[in-house]
C-alpha cells in the first residue's frame, strides 16, 4: 500500500487530538501537518506543526496532501455568540474546503453531528446540516462526512451538561443493543479511528456519510480477521467436524471415480 500524508486542522480539539495521535502511530502514513492556532503537547518525528488563524488561512497554507483531516467545532457556550459558533462550525470548514480544492487535495473528511439539517428548529443541528450542504455544493473530490452522536470521553475543559449526559450514556449504553445501537454514545477516541479507518479503506465515492453505526463498526483490520485454530481445537474431533465427510458422499465420490469407460 502506498504511503500517504494527511493534514489536519483543529488539531489542538477534544478529537483532533486523537486523530493526529493515530495518524503519526499508524503504518500508512508518513507525514502529518497539524495547522492550528496554538501548539500541542504531543511530539512525533513524523509531526510537522503551523501555527495560523483560521480566517487568514491562505491557498499556500496547504501542502500536497493525501487527506485533509477537519474537525473544527465549538460550542455556544464556548462561542459565546451565534455568530462566533457559526464561524467556527460552519465558515472556516468551507473556507478550508474551498482551499484545499484549488491545492488539488483529493479527499476532504470533516465531523458533523447526528441530526444534522439545515432545516432543524435546532440551531446546531442547523448549522451543521448548512455546512455539510456547502461542503457538497463545492464538488469536492471526495468528500467523508462523519455524523457522531453524542461523544464522550476525558475534555480539556469541564463541561456540566456533557458530563451529566455521558454519565446517564454510560448506563444505557450497554442495553442500547440492535436497531438502538445507533443511539449509543461514542468515545472521541473511537472517532478518531474511525476518521483514519475510512480514509484509509473507506469508500471512494465523491460523497461518504458514516453515521454512528459505522463509527462505532470501525475497527482495526486484524481483529476482522479469523482467528487460527489453536492446538487444543486441532486435535479436538467434536470441534473439527470440518475435516470429516459423510459416508455417503464419499461413496458418491468412489462410485463417480471408478466408474467404467467406454473403449
């Protein structure tokens, strides 16, 4: 598999952070450029860190890339204002697209939210279903949109309303099982695999959406793949019924191989 190199913007997040963790870790990639407006703590040799403000992002900002990684988000309480929320969930994400298609970056993978619509009563809901519209309208290459549902894991910054959620999530999640699987809440972890995952074995359709059952199925390759028989199982014959063939048939098989041939 050739090697590929990635970007991500909105390094410094709640799931950035795992994402570029997982991106350096991984064997597929060999170069990864954060552009954020502060630095991180986390160091790899394969790491490459700029320092920008988002609404002066410029089209020489962006490398050649194979994946540019988006996971800018905020909240209103965080924004303060509808309008700050919107330029950091909805204007900079397009601006950033917008540029990365004239850069001729192939594949663009942004994080939006389970319900989102541009039509919602819901102001966030809203916003993101506006950007995911924007992001189609620009006909980009290929496009991942991943719709999480609630995300929960340890924050930079404490957050009531989270906390109390993922609280009642960590109860109910276990017996959120079949078709209400889907409404499990998700560890930002889990979706930073997930964002690495499909970029590397996803689909390459000019518009991707993995909601939360594909988030939540993503899982490295080797635990898809079957497990050996181990030397117990070998030489247990109750469980090796696979190396065994009914009389009958093999008599079937006897009778068709040794069967006359006209001279």
């Amino acid at each position: 598999m050739a090697k590929r190199t990635a970007i991500v913007v909105g390094a410094t997040g709640f799931t950035g952070q795992h994402l570029v963790k997982q991106l350096c870790e991984s064997q597929e990639y060999v170069a990864v450029t954060i552009i954020a407006r502060r630095n991180i703590t986390y160091t790899h040799a394969k790491l490459d860190v700029k320092i920008r403000e988002f609404d002066k992002l410029e089209e020489r900002d962006f490398e050649i890339t194979d994946d540019l990684f988006c996971c800018l988000g905020t909240t209103i309480k965080k924004a303060k204002t509808k309008v700050n929320f919107e330029k950091v969930d909805l204007e900079f994400p397009l601006r950033i697209a917008s540029l990365a298609k004239k850069r001729g970056i192939p594949n663009f993978h942004v994080i939006s939210a389970a319900g989102s619509n541009s039509k919602s009563p819901f102001f966030y809901s809203r916003v993101k279903g506006r950007m995911e519209e924007g992001l189609i309208d620009l006909k980009l290459p290929h496009l991942s949109i991943f719709r999480p549902s609630l995300l929960t894991g340890e924050r930079a910054e404490f957050r009531l309303g989270e906390r109390l959620a993922e609280g009642i999530f960590q109860l109910i999640n276990p017996i959120l099982i079949g078709p209400f699987r889907s409404l499990r809440a998700i560890e930002g972890k889990q979706l930073a695999f997930a964002m690495y995952h499909y970029a590397v074995h996803g689909r390459k359709n000019s518009v991707n959406t993995y909601k939360s059952l594909d988030i939540l199925n993503a899982r490295p390759m080797e635990e898809n793949v079957e497990k050996p028989i181990t030397r117990e199982e070998l030489f247990d014959w109750s469980k090796r019924k696979d190396i065994f063939v009914e009389a009958e048939k093999l008599d079937d098989g006897l009778s068709e191989n040794t069967s006359p041939t006209k001279e």
